[in-house]
C-alpha cells in the first residue's frame, strides 16, 4: 500500500465513492401503493391497507440505468483512486489529454449535477439512497477539488 | 491518427498558423453546431411517456443533454462569428476539453435514457444523434487544432 498516494483528497473520493455505490442498492425513490385489499362481504366494506413500493437506483422501475449513473461514475472515481493507492496500478499521466485531476473534477461534477437534477425534478418521493447518493456526490467534488489543490497529486 | 498516438485536448481554440482570419467554422465545429440545434430541438419533442425533456417528471434530468449541447454550440458560434473574445481556459479547462467533456457526458447520457426509456420517442433519438454530433464534432476539432500534439 502506498500511504502517500492517500491523500485528504483521494480519502474523500474513496469513501464518497463507496457511499455512492452502497446508496444506489438503497430506495432511490419511494412510491405509496394500495397494497393489501380486504372486502368484507357481509358488510360490503373495502379495506386499502396502505403499503409503500421503493425502487433502488437498479430497479428497473427506478430509472435504471440513468439513475445508476451517478453511482457508476463515483465507483468508477474510487476506482481509479484504488488501484493506484492500493494495487500500485500505474494509470496513464493523462487520458485523451486529460490529467486525472481533471477527470476526476469533471466526472464528479457530472455526477452532483445529475443529482441535483433528480433533486429537483418532479419525482416520486426520494427515499434514503437518493439522499446519501446526493451528499456522495457532493462528497466527490470535494474531493476532486481537493486533490486539484494538493501539490503533486497522484 | 496513428495507433498510441496521443493528442493534447488541454489547448484551447489557438487556431493553427495561417488561419487566424479564417472566420469559416472547420467541420468539427459545423458537427458541433449542427448537433447542439438537433439536440435542442429534439429536447421538446416527444422524449419519453409522450413527454418533451422539459415536462413534468423529466425536467431537468433529461434536460441536462440539451443543456450541455446548447452550451457547447452557443460558445463555438460566439467564438467563430461574433469574435467574441473569452478566455483561453475556463476553470483550468481548455475550451476543447469542455467541448469534449460536455459532449460525451451528452451522449452517454442520451444513451442511458435510451436504455430506461419505456417509450423512446423521436425526441429522444434525435438527443442521440445530437450529443454524438457534439462529441464526434469535439474529437475533430481537436484533430483539425491540435494535430499529433503529445499530451
């Protein structure tokens, strides 16, 4: 393990990464459904018990795959943080003239911006792994703008 | 392009030696243009459940694409024909490199909804073919500015 490859910076990425992905098998969205239906014949009465259907971010019903995105593109960030802290992978300096500093602030803005999108658009009501994949994503920009500070950053 | 040759997308729109007067768009930037106005207008026709990117439920998620398309045209044509002067680089990005990025985050987009669409309508292609019109467009330009340049 190279410690010195972990900095501040890649520290954020790697957990908010990590959180992202956790999240995205979370409720995404939560929908209120009929659920179990009880008729009393003798009285005539219906009876609507109440339920609550959540979609994760893989769910078919949930959005998948543009609401997995998000989740793919901060393990993918973690990723590249991982093999190159851990497995000592050495990546290209720069990838189709990009420097991965760059790389990585692009895709975690693409990641909170589509986020923010899903915050305010007009959905079902977000469930837990909506929220933490929103502050995940969050997460990932500050990491990356970290690591664009750091000097000499991997 | 040479197999492993590797091309520098941080340089900015320096237009190469002898065409600094050249006010004619080079075809990367005609693609890019011509992509943004596609992806504009197929972001109000039918894009998904009988519903534009900008109706209820889509907006802003789908709009997004047609924002990153729009963004990328407007700033190619600002430079190209109205000579408007912006600055070399934006937050440490070179413009080609924004262009490049917006562009393919465009159409990785435009492709994922394509995916999750239970109803893909014509506007939803017509987002496709435009965010790859942006990025295929991006990869020329830097092709056509920056040639063989190593990064």
């Amino acid at each position: 393990m190279n410690n010195a490859k972990l900095s501040p910076g890649n520290i954020v990425i790697l957990v908010a990464g990590a959180v992202m992905l956790v999240a995205s098998f979370l409720a995404f969205f939560t929908v209120e459904t009929i659920g179990d239906v009880d008729f009393d014949i003798e009285s005539g009465e219906i009876d609507f018990d109440g339920g609550e259907k959540s979609f994760s971010a893989w769910s078919d019903g949930g959005g998948f795959p543009i609401t997995t995105l998000p989740a793919l593109i901060g393990a993918g960030m973690a990723a590249a943080v991982a093999l190159t802290a851990f497995a000592k992978v050495n990546l290209p300096e720069r990838v189709l003239g990009f420097s991965w500093n760059q790389l990585h602030l692009l895709l975690g803005a693409q990641a909170a911006l589509m986020m923010l999108a899903f915050l305010i658009a007009d959905t079902p009501d977000k469930g837990i792994g909506f929220w933490l994949m929103l502050l995940a994503s969050i997460g990932l920009v500050v990491g990356a703008v970290l690591r664009e500070r750091e000097p000499a950053a991997a | 392009m040479r197999t492993g040759e590797v091309f520098d997308f941080s340089h900015s729109l320096v237009p190469l030696e002898g065409a600094v007067d050249n006010k004619q768009p080079s075809p990367g930037e005609w693609a890019m243009m011509t992509g943004a106005a596609v992806a504009l207008l197929g972001s109000f026709l039918d894009f998904d459940f009988e519903q534009s990117a900008w109706g209820q439920g889509l907006f802003p998620v789908a709009t997004l694409i047609a924002i990153y398309c729009v963004a990328v045209g407007v700033v190619v044509a600002l430079r190209r024909f109205a000579g408007v002067d912006l600055p070399d680089r934006l937050a440490g990005f070179g413009w080609n490199q924004l262009f490049l990025a917006l562009g393919v985050f465009a159409a990785v987009m435009s492709l994922f909804w394509l995916i999750a669409a239970e109803e893909a309508g014509p506007g939803l292609f017509l987002s496709l073919a435009g965010s790859v019109a942006v990025a295929v467009g991006a990869f020329l330009t830097v092709r056509e500015q920056s040639p063989g340049t190593v990064g």
